[in-house]
C-alpha cells in the first residue's frame, strides 16, 4: 500500500524479562506476560508516532465473530443449557490459548485451595453471561465475546500503548456499534458484509491475501474462490512433498524463549520459595507442566506456565 515501514529485530527472547516489570506494572497483574506485544519497541515508536489510529478489533465487529458464521443457525437451535455448555467450553479452553484442562486443574491448586475454587469458573460465567439475556438469542455469544475477551485482554493492550502515545479506536465509535448490531444478523456476522466493504471502500486491499486464510477479502465469488483453488492445489503439493503447510505462529517465540533465553527466569519464579509460602499452587504440577514444556514434545504449554509465573510475580509485587 506505499506505506512507511520501520524493522525491530527481535534476535532473542531477553526483551520479554527486560521489560516484564514494567509490564505488570502497567497491567496489574491482569495480562500474562505471553501478551507484552510490542512492549520493547515502545520508546522508539514513540518517536515516529503521536497517535495510533488503531483497527484493533474492526474485524471483529464487522463480523469476524470467534465462532464463525457458520455456527450462527448453530447458535440459534441451541436452548439455554446448550448455548452456555457451548459458550463456556470455547472460552474455558479455545480462546485461553489453550487453557489448562478440567484435570490439569485438579492438579494445579493444593488440596486447600482446590476445595474452595472446584467449580467457581462455570458459575462466575453463568452470572456474567445472565446479563446479556435482553439481547437477540444470535447475537448474544457475540457481545458476551466482545465483552470478556476483547473488553479483559485487549484493553490491557490498549493501557499498555497509551503508556507511550494516544490511542483512538475508531472501530468503537458509538454510532458505527449500534448500526453494525442493529442489522440481521445474516449481514453482520459473516464475513461477506466486511468484503464488500473492501470492495467498495479499499480495492486495492481486495486483492492483498488475507493472513488467517491466505484467500483474497474479495465478496466477488469467481475471482474469490478461483483464487482459494489454487491456494488449496499449492497447499496440496506442498503437503504432498513434505514440506511445512502450517502459517507462521506468533511474530514472538514465547515457547522456545522459556527453554532458552528465558529459562532460568521461568524457573526463578516457578521454584522459588514463595510458590510453597502462597499455598495456592500444587509444586509437584509446576514441576511436571515445567517438564513437559522442556522437554519440547508438546506445543502450547507456555500457555499453561505463562499465567501461573504472571499470577506468582503479582502476588510478590502486590501482596507480599
């Protein structure tokens, strides 16, 4: 698009520990380290920019719904006890990347601790959830989304840039909110209302690769999906030769930074005294998660250790 691009090298992953206390400072605790994006290259930024104009989220509202549009009549069909089994598994393990699982979490806490906590996440969503009942039966998974992701994560994002420089979101504006989610939803949530939007407004972009699917944000059906065919043949042979089909994970390498880089960091708060002082969490399932992700034969497990080293360096800063 002819726009002004400036490269920050990340050649290691000692950034994440340079920075963390300023992180948690910033976040309070509420944001695992894992989501600090960006937080090196702050200082520099700061001197290119006065404000960011942000997109944050625009996909989102105009209908990149976690769930998809396929699950709208999904949702639909679904009775209350359905909906909210089906809510609560994608929040308790598909939007967490990925969560610690119903039996990890018997392992987790201490017999003390475990007693009092064993149940209390379905029931604090079922009372948040409860709230958005006034709302159009498809479009309440949507706003709830809206609501206990974007609004618990993303605005920990938001207060960590506006640390260094103003933010606007011009995707939240009022008025552009409650035109979007006073439509059907059959134009709101698939994507085809957000591609002849790029049609009409930024062609160019029409014909720019989307990267979570690689096919062109294009509503015109035929060059749409003659491109989406030669993607999938190159997918293919690829596949077929051996060679690495799966995209490019995060612009950060959080899982091998905590077995190199960040190592002796990790085990620094994982094994420190004041683990066992705090009596919250089991040592023996620190350990073994700790083994599991050392030893590299399972992918993810950062976003298991992650939260637990972010909740322990919290309880030091803040409570101890």
């Amino acid at each position: 698009m002819g726009s002004e691009n400036h490269w920050f090298d990340l050649s290691n992953g000692k950034w994440v520990e340079e920075n963390v206390d300023f992180h948690l400072d910033i976040t309070e605790g509420f944001h695992s380290w894992i989501h600090s994006h960006g937080i090196n290259v702050l200082p520099d930024a700061r001197q290119l920019m006065d404000v960011i104009l942000t997109g944050w989220d625009g996909g989102t509202i105009m209908g990149h719904y976690e769930s998809g549009e396929a699950n709208i009549e999904l949702i639909r069909s679904l009775d209350e006890v359905a909906m909210t089994s089906f809510l609560f598994s994608e929040f308790n393990q598909n939007y967490t990347w990925p969560s610690i699982t119903e039996t990890e979490e018997s392992f987790l806490y201490t017999d003390q601790i475990y007693q009092k906590v064993s149940g209390l996440a379905f029931e604090s969503f079922e009372s948040e959830f409860s709230k958005f009942q006034p709302y159009r039966k498809e479009l309440r998974p949507h706003l709830f989304f809206l609501a206990n992701n974007t609004g618990r994560l993303t605005k920990n994002m938001v207060t960590l840039i506006r640390s260094h420089m103003e933010v606007r979101f011009p995707y939240f504006d009022y008025d552009l909110f409650d035109f979007l989610f006073s439509l059907p939803v059959e134009i709101h949530l698939p994507k085809k209302f957000f591609r002849s939007i790029i049609d009409r407004e930024l062609p160019r972009l029409a014909f720019i690769p989307y990267e979570y699917d690689h096919f062109l944000p294009t509503s015109h059906t035929f060059i749409r999906n003659t491109h989406a065919l030669s993607v999938r043949i190159l997918r293919r042979m690829r596949k077929d030769l051996g060679i690495n089909t799966k995209p490019d994970t995060l612009y950060a390498d959080y899982e091998n930074y905590l077995r190199s880089d960040l190592k002796s960091w990790g085990e620094s708060i994982l094994f420190h005294p004041s683990v066992k002082e705090h009596g919250i969490f089991n040592p023996s399932f620190i350990s073994s998660i700790w083994n599991r992700h050392q030893s590299g034969m399972e992918q993810w497990t950062i976003g298991k250790i992650a939260p637990i080293m972010t909740y322990e360096m919290m309880l030091r800063r803040f409570m101890d």
